[in-house]
C-alpha cells in the first residue's frame, strides 16, 4: 500500500477489492486518500484469504468499505444480498442497519460506487 500511495496512485477515483489482508495502517491510508475498500465476504471464504469482520473493515470510519460481490468462479451466484447474510453471520455485532445506511462512511462510499459506475438512479436501501 505504500508503494502505491508514494507512487500517487491511490486517490479518490481508486476502488480497491477485498483488502483483508491489509494492515490498520493500510485501511488508515486508504482513507486519507478517499479510496474506497469494496469487501466480498463470500468470495473471501471461498478463496481462504480472509475475513473482513476479522479484520474490523466494517468499523474503520476512516476507510469506507461497502459491500459486494465477486465472480462466479469465487460464489455460487452474484446476489448483494447472499453477501450482506453472510456478512451479517460473519460479524454479528454490527448493527445490521449500519450495513445499509447511507448517512455513515460506508454508506457515502456505496454512493459514490453507484456513481463511479454510472448506477446512480439504481435504487438505494434505506431503514424503514
């Protein structure tokens, strides 16, 4: 990660995946550059690279980390939502809801991704 950011690649405009082996140092620089961490939580498991609720990506308010998914070849389907149970399961003590809303720093991140990938009229998941 350092090598990247002395580099001056990681910005805002990066969308790094996974990241579950990265150092707290990591996910802190990552934040300061405004680079968004994409977690997948089953292609994770499948792959045995790690776990994002091992690693606290879900409570880092300085590195955003929503939540997506992989390939087929890494999980038997492409469902958001397969990803959000399994995430649920893997890290029962976050609040469900902090997995969707937008007002926290995950939330901003999942916004901008929309954007990023021009999906910004696709919907949002709101409490209620």
């Amino acid at each position: 990660m350092q090598f990247l950011d002395d580099s001056g690649f990681l910005d805002a405009r990066v969308l790094a995946v996974h990241g579950v082996q990265m150092t707290p140092a990591d996910l802190q620089r990552l934040g300061a550059r405004g680079t968004t961490l994409v977690t997948c939580p089953r292609s994770n498991g499948h792959t045995g690279a790690g776990r994002a609720a091992d690693r606290g990506l879900l409570r880092r308010p300085a590195c955003a980390s929503p939540i997506g998914t992989d390939s087929l070849a890494s999980a038997p389907d492409l469902n958001v939502f397969a990803e959000l149970a399994t995430m649920r399961a893997l890290a029962p003590s976050v609040p469900a809801a902090s997995l969707l809303d937008e007002r926290d720093a995950a939330g901003r991140a999942r916004a901008r991704l929309r954007r990023r990938l021009r999906h910004d009229r696709a919907g949002q998941a709101r409490r209620g």
